[in-house]
C-alpha cells in the first residue's frame, strides 16, 4: 500500500516496544521486548510508512539515552529499519514526551 506524503506513524517505547511489566527497573536492565514487536514494526517501516516512522517515549530527557541504549542492546534499529534521530524532543521540562527516532 503507498502512503500519502503527510502520513507517520508515532510508536509508543513504553508498552508497545519495551513490555511495561519491566518498566519498573529503571535501568532497563531486565526490561524484555513485547513479542513480535520488531517485527510488526519492520513491516510497518518496510511496506507503508518507510522514514515516517517515529518512536515515542514520556520521559525526562535524561532518561533518553538508556531507552536509546536498551533499543540499541537489543538491535531494535537493524532489525525494524527505524534509525535513530539525534534531536527530537517536545514538551515541558519535567515530562517530555521525547521522539528518539525515526526511520529517515
């Protein structure tokens, strides 16, 4: 199916990547996928919406970058196509809802 040009789609990190049950470690230590993620994810980018892809996360902007390294631990990039976007956040100071990739 081709998209329209103004279409993307946001992925929630907390509940749709990363399973919720593991969110309370706060390192991310444990924190396991929510099965067949990747791969739903891999479809979405490959077949519609390619690099409108955004991943999505509530959280303090210090917090960014041990999602990030949990994604990248996990190889979430190589395998669903999303890469990773350098500036990306939005929101107030205490709770961001921060934009830590796309697929462009």
């Amino acid at each position: 199916m081709i998209m329209n040009e103004s279409e993307a789609l946001g992925v929630d990190i907390g509940g749709v990547i990363i399973d919720r049950v593991s969110e309370d470690d706060q390192s991310y230590a444990g924190a396991v996928a929510v099965e067949g993620a990747f791969e739903a994810i891999a479809r979405l980018v490959q077949r519609r919406f390619r690099e409108h892809v955004w991943l999505v996360s509530r959280c303090e902007e210090s917090r960014e970058p041990v999602l990030v390294e949990w994604l990248e631990r996990h190889d979430f990039f190589g395998s669903t196509g999303v890469t990773r976007n350098q500036d990306s956040s939005a929101g107030n100071d205490t709770t961001r809802r921060r934009y830590v990739g796309n697929s462009g």
